[in-house]
C-alpha cells in the first residue's frame, strides 16, 4: 500500500497567556503530558493593549536517530517508502471539540523548529500551574538564552519553509504538505527539532480582535486515529501489462501504446535478487511462439522511443530493478496486418559485448496475448460482483497481507469451461481504489485515493488486482470493513462498489 503514518514522539503547548490572576503570564509552564495542543492568541483580556498568545511544538520520528526501525528514513532504507520525488508527506492534526469560543477566518503557520527542545509532564492548560520543559521562554530546564533559553520568546524557527492553512469555521482538522521539510531532515540540510504552529504574526499580534481558542488532539490521546501523525502517500500500485498488453496504435498516445511487464524472482517460495543481476538492469526481448513451446524464430521488432529499447544490443529492451527479487521492463511493439495471438517474453542477463539475445544467459521465458486497440461506437457501464478471496476473519497489528480482489461483470454468462474450472478468470480493473473504516461508528480511517491523490489504487497481475493493508495503521480490538471504488472509463467516473468486507484487528499477545 501507498500509505505510511508516523506518530509524533513528543509534543507540547507554550505560553505567555496571563494566569487568573490577569497579572502574572504563564511563560514558565509546560503543557507536554496533555492530550490537548492549543492555539490561540487573546487581544485586551488583562489590560487596554494587552496580547497573549498560544504555539504548539510537535516532533516525529524522522530519522534512524530518532528511531532506528519505525523511523520515515529507516522505512525508506528498507524500501517501504520510495526516494524524493516520488512520496508526499502530510502533517495531519485532528480538531478537538470544546465548550469555548472558536475563532473563524483565521490561519495556521506550519514552521521549523531551529534548536532541540524536551517535551515536559506538565498538564495544566487553565491555570498554568505545572512548570518545566518547555516552555514559553525556555527549550529546556533553564530559562536562560546560555543554558536551554530560547532565543526568541516563543520558540526558535526556521524562516523558510512554511506551510500555511486557512480555517474557515475553526472546527476544520489540519491537513498540510510538509514534504520539502522532511526531505530537508532526511539529507541533512535541517536538524530535526519539530514542526512549530501558530497564528500568522498580524493575527497572534492583532490589536483589533482575538482568536480564542483552536485545539488538537495530541499524542498522549486516548483516541488512536485523533494523535498528530506524519502521512506519507505514494502511489506503489504495479501495473503488469501481460493482462492487457496491446499493439502500438495510432488510436492511443504514445503513453497507452507502452507496456510494462514484470518478473518475479522466487527462491524457495521468497523474493531474492538474481544472482548475476542484483540490482542492475536486465535484457529482454520479444519472440514469436505457441503454447506447447519455447520462444521460437528472431525476435521482434520493438518500437525504439530512446529511453527503453536498447541500441547496443537490437530487439533488447533494457529492464530494471524495482524491489528485491522484482525486475520489469517497458516497451511498445506494432503489430503485422496479421498480428500475433501468442508473444513470449525471454529473461537474460544483458551483457554489451553479446551480440545477439539468446547467446546470453536466460532466466526466464514467459507468455503474452496481445490485443490490438479498437475504435469503437457504443458506451456501456459494467456493473460488477466483487469479493476478497484471502480475506481472513481476523488479523494482528503487525501483519501486512496482501489481498486479492476477484471481479467479474454482474451479468456475466459462464460457460460449461468455466463453471467446471476451480479458478474462474477474474476481470482486471484497469483503476481501482479501496477505503477501510471502523464499523463501530464509521470512521472513515483510511481514504479512497481517486483524485491526485493514488496511494489506495490497487495492482493488478495475470491474477487479478491486489493490495497490501499494513494492520499496523489500525487501532486493534476492534473490527473494520473494506469498501472498493472501481473507475468507469465510459462515465469517466468513480463508483463505489456495493460489497463490504469485514475483518477484525487484534494485538498480537506476548509470551
């Protein structure tokens, strides 16, 4: 799945509001075991002129430092989150409901922390009783700027980058893209102190109104999906074209016309690297045959576009590393007036000073049934039956299944061959999307991803589309369901499909 979250390790609310009092500012107290933040600044309570203000500091666990397994760069090292560029990570903060005033029109800076701050036990946010780290003037135990003092009252951020939100009616959760500050962390260029939020500067110093007072959930929350957490989305889903591989056609862009198709390499039923390939690139090239044999004849004339086909070996496409043990290759081919029904795809070790394919050493030879591309005069809608097929009852927080979804068309006519097959063929779903949400009040925990947004979209395979669902990202002791969002290429829109599939979370119990 396209979808990492990353719980904050520490957070805390800062403060020079005033004490009841109305004399005395709070700037020493510490908010850090409270499973509230709070925002807010106040115009004119103690005095004509005077302003209070409110700022949350959260810090997450960015680097193998912070955390040396759960980490973002520690899962981008083991592969589960793909390099810069190709992943977007969110700041994700849920709206806590209270009894006070709520300000409107207003807006949230997300900035970076500059120096290291220590979160704190306090937890009184009325009074302001509980002093510590940090606070308003202080990062850490002292109030003074040569020994654990702010340099600025308040906190010390970077200038740039900032991220802003605009809040409507104030109830709105925070939802902001912070990908270029944690790309930042990862490569070094900043240190990782945290994020910093607060009103922009002619709110939290307006002499004209409050904005009293916007709250959050924070990390010691009782509420499992209300904690502050870092999201990161990508979009992981593969797409293997032996399902639905086409000739060239002048009906399609240049994009449809390419074909992707994949190789597994398994050892003892694991992912393993070839040997001799590792992580490098791999040869492929396309052949002629039938089903009761090998590839047969020259191989075939691939459409060379200057970045897939190779030109030091003829007929070759140069195939790539993807993941351990996954290599795939991308390619068009234009089909004869008469066109092939049957191509086999041969595996080899590319090797520049080979001069034909086949002298290389082969890996493997797969099957393809091309198609060619159609013009045609009428729109339909399908309707499907869908079903999980490996959808167990119950599953721990620490398994990541990957599910196989079965499709067929609703009206669907089986013949005396198919109804006597044990594995009836599934129909591929060319964009599909899931969603899962807690069935005991409908919380909706994980989104469809069918705008901009892919990090839902399924693979599909010869064995129909697939997904992952890390159970980690779910709150256990508690049961959830699947929902499936199909696109349909001829409304040009999403549709939700009508099944639900169920399951239950569970911690797994030590021993």
């Amino acid at each position: 799945m396209g979808i990492k979250r990353f719980t904050a390790t520490s957070d805390n609310t800062i403060t020079n509001a005033f004490e009841a009092n109305l004399t005395t500012r709070g700037t020493g107290s510490n908010m850090g075991a409270s499973d509230i933040l709070e925002v807010f600044s106040i115009y004119a309570q103690a005095s004509t002129g005077s302003q209070e203000a409110s700022r949350a500091l959260l810090r997450f666990p960015v680097m193998t430092t912070d955390d040396a397994t759960n980490s973002i760069q520690a899962q981008r090292t083991a592969g589960n989150i793909p390099a810069a560029g190709k992943v977007n990570f969110y700041l994700k903060l849920t709206n806590a409901r209270h009894s006070q005033t709520v300000p409107k029109e207003f807006t949230l800076v997300v900035s970076a922390v500059s120096r290291s701050w220590s979160e704190g036990t306090g937890l009184d946010m009325e009074n302001y009783s509980d002093s510590g780290v940090s606070n308003w003037i202080s990062a850490s135990l002292s109030a003074s700027t040569d020994d654990g003092g702010w340099t600025t009252e308040g906190g010390d951020y970077h200038a740039l980058p900032l991220v802003n939100q605009t809040f409507d009616t104030g109830t709105e959760n925070l939802e902001v893209d912070v990908t270029t500050l944690v790309e930042q962390w990862i490569a070094g260029s900043k240190t990782n102190y945290g994020f910093g939020i607060q009103l922009t500067s002619s709110e939290e110093d307006s002499t004209s109104r409050s904005y009293y007072t916007k709250k959050f959930f924070s990390r010691t929350s009782e509420y499992f999906f209300r904690r502050p957490m870092i999201e990161a989305r990508f979009n992981d889903a593969r797409y293997d074209n032996r399902v639905d591989f086409v000739y060239s056609s002048s009906l399609a862009p240049a994009n449809d016309n390419l074909n992707t198709i994949w190789l597994y390499n398994r050892a003892r039923s694991k992912l393993t690297n070839i040997p001799d390939v590792g992580t490098g690139n791999i040869g492929v090239s396309i052949y002629s045959g039938s089903e009761l044999n090998t590839a047969s004849g020259s191989a075939l004339a691939l459409v060379a576009d200057g970045t897939h086909v190779r030109s030091a070996i003829p007929l070759t496409v140069t195939g790539g590393y993807v993941s351990t043990g996954v290599y795939s290759a991308s390619f068009a081919i234009t089909g004869a007036s008469d066109p092939l029904s049957l191509l086999k795809d041969v595996w080899f070790k590319l090797d520049n000073s080979r001069t034909s394919a086949h002298l290389a050493t082969q890996y493997r030879t797969g099957t393809i049934n091309p198609s060619t591309i159609d013009a045609v005069s009428n729109q339909y809608t399908d309707r499907y039956i869908n079903k999980i097929t490996n959808l167990k009852p119950a599953y721990f927080q620490d398994e990541v299944p990957m599910l196989r979804l079965y499709s067929r068309p609703k009206d669907w006519q089986p013949t005396i061959y198919t109804v006597a097959k044990s594995n009836p063929q599934t129909t591929i779903i060319r964009s599909s999307s899931y969603s899962v949400y807690r069935m005991a009040d409908d919380l909706r925990v994980i989104n469809f991803g069918t705008g901009s947004d892919l990090a839902t979209m399924m693979s599909y395979d010869a064995s129909g589309n697939y997904f992952k669902l890390d159970m980690n990202m779910l709150e256990s002791d508690y049961a959830y369901a699947i929902e499936v969002c199909h696109y349909n290429e001829y409304t040009a829109d999403w549709e939700i499909q009508p099944e639900v599939f169920k399951f239950r979370v569970e911690k797994r119990q030590s021993r």
